[in-house]
C-alpha cells in the first residue's frame, strides 16, 4: 500500500498544476551543497560499472537552502564544476570531487524581461538547457510557457524569445523536456509526449538559434526510445551522436533510467526515426531515481557522462548526481 500511495503521489506531481513544494521565491546568494558519496549498488558496493559504463562516482546532494533542488537540467562547465537548473527557473552552481571549485556555490532565479514579470512563479517550468562555449550563450526550454529562450553570458540577461506552434502542441507537462545544442550550431528538441501519428515521440531539428524570429521552420524527425520509457534530457556526445536520457515510473521499481545513445544521420529528412541504443539502465539494486538532466564533458580526452535527478522538493525523494566514464 505505501508503494501504491508513493507511485500516486509521484504521478501527481508530473500533472500540469503548480506544486506547492516549489519555492515561490530564491534570492541570489551564496549556497552550501553537502554531497555524500554513494556506492552505485546497494547489495555490491564493489561494483562499477552500469551496462556499457564505468561508474566513476556518485553523491547524494542537499542543502539547507529551500530553494535547492527541483534539478531538471545540468551543464558542466569546469572539472567538478556542476550549473544545475530547476523546474523552478532556479540556478545553482556547486562543486563536487576532489579539489576546490574554480568559483563559488551560488544560487540565483534567472533573470525575467519586464514583459514577463506579471507571469505567476509556478510559470517558469524550466526543463532543458543548452550552451554554446564559443559564444558563452545559453538556451532554456519552458514546459508551460511553451518557449525557448537565449541568455547572455552568464545568464546575465534575457536575449530573445520564442514561442513554436510545433512545441505548443505538445502537452505543457510533457513538452520540451530535453534541448541539444549539436557542434555544427543546430537543435535539436524531443517532446516528452508529444507524440507523432505513428506512436512515436516528435523531435524538432532547428538549423540555427530557436530563440530568433528568423530561424526556419524545424524539420520533424522521430524518436524511439527504450520500451516503456519516456525521453527526459539530450545532450550532444559528438557530432555525430547524441546521449539521451530516458525515465520510466512503475509501480514495482518506482522511477527507473536509461541512458542511451543515438546516431544522427548526415542529412536526416522529415519523418526520420532516430533509434535509442541503450548504454545503462540505472534500476533497483543500482541508484534510481527521477532522473531528468544529463550532461557530458571530457577528462584527458575521453567523455564523461553526468545525470542529476529531479527531486521534486519532497521529503521521500533525493537530489543524486552520477558520473560515468563513457563510450
């Protein structure tokens, strides 16, 4: 019966409604992350690897700061150095591992344009994020307001907006969980559930910046996931490749993940299907949680794969971040 009431409550905080356990407000400020390391198997402490990778490390993250947690997308921008994003439009930047960070733990609400300042604080249902180093620019994609944003360096200022008819049909609550940036400048987008005719989940391939007026139509493309799960985060491996992020709730594990990777074609045309090859599956006795964000970035040059987990502000949940030698 608790198990049945766990999966209840947890299916209701994935409906379209503002959760009062999100903080109303977070004021820009020094932070502290206490994180604790986990082994990744709680009958095998000696166990390293998940499917095709190597677990290199693992922390349950908390911090006596109500605004923390609620990650639903992460950037990696320096070794340890995590910049995670709330469904709250909330950031947070801390360090794990070993050494000093080469900034200081912060938290601070994103900046809002004036035209977007009567909006309510449960509108800023902030779900995926993308960065482009050569121009220190980054994108946020909204669940809810159905848009894409670009922000200055240092998510200084909100740049440019822009609301698609492709993401506003899908649903608010299923809509752009996962946003990648690929090396060549294009985007891409997967709907969480918006679905194409066919059963499959519709993904938006943008030529260039979605957050200008001028950018073209995206071509529709498909993707299929590992059975039974949904897509929740994207991130580019390569140029040629792309890490996704997969979650599924049932009632006998609760939250269970994949990460699996994708091949992109050189020239894809409207209609293609991109087919998820799993890699891990992160599933009782291994850690497990609701996973939502991922993130890859390069140690003496071979890629490292980071996933965050959304916690959802609630007590029977963890904030956990895992690291992993890939590919």
């Amino acid at each position: 019966m608790q198990r049945i009431l766990i999966v209840l409550a947890l299916a209701v905080l994935l409906l379209p409604a503002p959760h009062m356990s999100k903080p109303q407000s977070v004021r820009a400020g020094s932070l502290l992350v206490r994180a604790t390391p986990l082994p990744l198997s709680s009958i095998d402490p000696a166990l390293r690897r998940a499917g095709a990778l190597a677990y290199l490390g693992g922390w349950a993250l908390d911090s006596d700061n109500g605004g923390f947690g609620g990650l639903s997308a992460l950037l990696v921008t320096g070794p340890g150095q995590m910049l995670g994003l709330s469904d709250s439009g909330v950031l947070t930047g801390f360090h794990v591992g070993q050494g000093p960070g080469s900034r200081r733990p912060f938290i601070a609400p994103l900046p809002v344009r004036a035209q977007d300042r009567h909006r309510p604080w449960w509108s800023w249902d902030a779900e995926s994020l993308a960065y482009d180093p050569a121009i220190d620019r980054y994108w946020v994609g909204f669940e809810g307001l159905q848009a894409i944003c670009r922000y200055g360096p240092g998510f200084a200022r909100v740049e440019a907006c822009r609301t698609w008819p492709e993401i506003a049909a899908w649903p608010e609550t299923g809509s752009i969980e996962s946003l990648a940036r690929l090396p060549d400048g294009r985007f891409i987008a997967i709907g969480e559930m918006g679905m194409t005719a066919d059963g499959r989940h519709d993904v938006l391939l943008f030529d260039s910046d979605p957050a200008e007026p001028d950018t073209p139509d995206p071509v529709h493309l498909r993707y299929a996931p590992p059975q039974g799960y949904r897509p929740t985060d994207a991130v580019a491996l390569d140029a040629r490749h792309l890490l996704v992020l997969n979650r599924r709730l049932t009632l006998q594990d609760l939250f269970t993940a994949t990460i699996a990777v994708v091949a992109l074609p050189e020239r894809p045309t409207p209609g293609t299907l991109l087919r998820a090859r799993t890699l891990a599956r992160l599933a009782p006795p291994l850690l497990a949680d609701n996973f939502e964000g991922i993130a890859v970035s390069q140690e003496a040059g071979r890629p490292i794969v980071w996933v965050i987990s959304d916690d959802n502000h609630e007590f029977f949940q963890r904030t956990l971040l895992l690291k992993f030698g890939c590919c």
